[in-house]
C-alpha cells in the first residue's frame, strides 16, 4: 500500500481511534506452494493495550482450507478497509482549471496489521478467546458464558480453531486530498455534503477532520 506523507496519520491515535469502530476485516495467509494466497473475511477484536502494537483475537471453522498456509506460514496481515468513496474528476479540478479536467479518484481509510499468527487449540482458551470477543461485539449480554466442556457451547468448541495475531507493525493510510488546496478541498467537501452517497459522510468528516476543522468547535 503507497502511503504519502500527506495520506499518512498524524499520530498512532488517529488510526487507534478509527480501528476501534472497524472490527470487520480480511485476513491475507500466504499460500503454500502452488496455491494463491487465502483471503478470509472475518470479524475480530483488538486489544491495542497487549504488547507494543496490540493483539487481534478471532476464530474460525476448523474445516477452514486456510489453516495449513497459516501454520506453515504465520506472518499474516490483518486488512481493513472503510468510508471509501469515489470522488469524481471535476471535483477535483484545480482552481485555475476547467472542470473537466480534474482527476477522478478514491477516498479511503485503511489499516494493515502486520501479524504473528498464533492458533488456539486448547478448549479452555478458545472459550475465554470466545467471551473475550462476545463481550466487544455483545457488550448488552443477553448470551451464555462459553466454558469448555458445559452447555450450551462447550460441544461445539471442537468445531472452531482460535486465533491471536499478534501485531507486529501497523500500516494505515486516510487518503482525503489533504495535498489539495483548499478551494478545491472546499469544493470535495460540498460535493460529499450534498450527494448523499453511503459513505460520503465519514469521507467528509474524514477530510475536515484532517484539516483540523471537524468536530466543529462549539
């Protein structure tokens, strides 16, 4: 992933902050040889306070095809991606410019984890992996406790393999023409406010966010 400096966080906490509301992602395990890479989409919940980049806990079906890539390789990476949107090219045309010269493109939040793959096998841990994820995804309750061995899902801990990813580095990138000046950055963010696109609201806050003007003071 090309990150330029102007694309780049302004700190680890930018990116901390934007993970924490983004727990869905694509895991990439390199494949064995022969085989392309797997790609697994999957929820997961990150723990930014273990070890020096924080760890990512999930689980999966043991029938999975990717288990033995990821055991003979466990150097995986953690993809997520979100408030994308398509930005077209008279948005972007300089001030100077007609229109239609302008350069479409892409807005975009991403974040990569860097991994150390780490599968959990044991019933006992891959029941208190699982409560650890159910009390980030399920934080009302409302599900019984998974202990190993007792009902209602201890007979179906043999069916799932856990898994902790260690991070080792982080990648993250907010691509929001923060290099572009700002009449023309004035003119993304109208276009964002008035489309009423899925994502054009977080791309926007997104981009006057970088510009230090979102939140709004009060």
């Amino acid at each position: 992933m090309l990150i330029h400096p102007w694309d780049a966080p302004r700190d680890d906490s930018e990116w901390r902050l934007w993970l924490a509301a983004h727990d869905f992602g694509q895991l990439a395990v390199s494949g064995l040889p022969g085989e392309p890479p797997h790609v697994q989409p999957m929820h997961f919940s990150y723990d930014p306070d273990v070890g020096e980049h924080g760890v990512a806990l999930a689980h999966l079906a043991r029938p999975n095809p990717l288990w033995p890539a990821l055991e003979a390789t466990p150097d995986v990476v953690l993809s997520v991606v979100d408030d994308y949107v398509y930005i077209p090219g008279p948005w972007q045309a300089p001030p100077d410019a007609p229109p239609e010269h302008g350069t479409p493109t892409s807005f975009y939040a991403a974040v990569q984890l860097r991994c150390t793959a780490h599968v959990v096998d044991d019933p006992a841990e891959k029941a208190a992996l699982l409560n650890r994820q159910l009390a980030h995804f399920q934080p009302e309750g409302g599900s019984a406790t998974a202990a190993a061995d007792e009902a209602p899902y201890g007979r179906l801990l043999p069916g799932i393999r856990g898994l902790r990813l260690e991070v080792t580095s982080v990648r993250a990138k907010f691509k929001y023409a923060a290099h572009r000046p700002e009449p023309v950055q004035d003119r993304i963010v109208a276009g964002l406010s008035t489309r009423g696109g899925p994502h054009d609201e977080a791309a926007r806050n997104h981009q006057l966010n970088r510009r230090g003007i979102w939140p709004p003071s009060s």
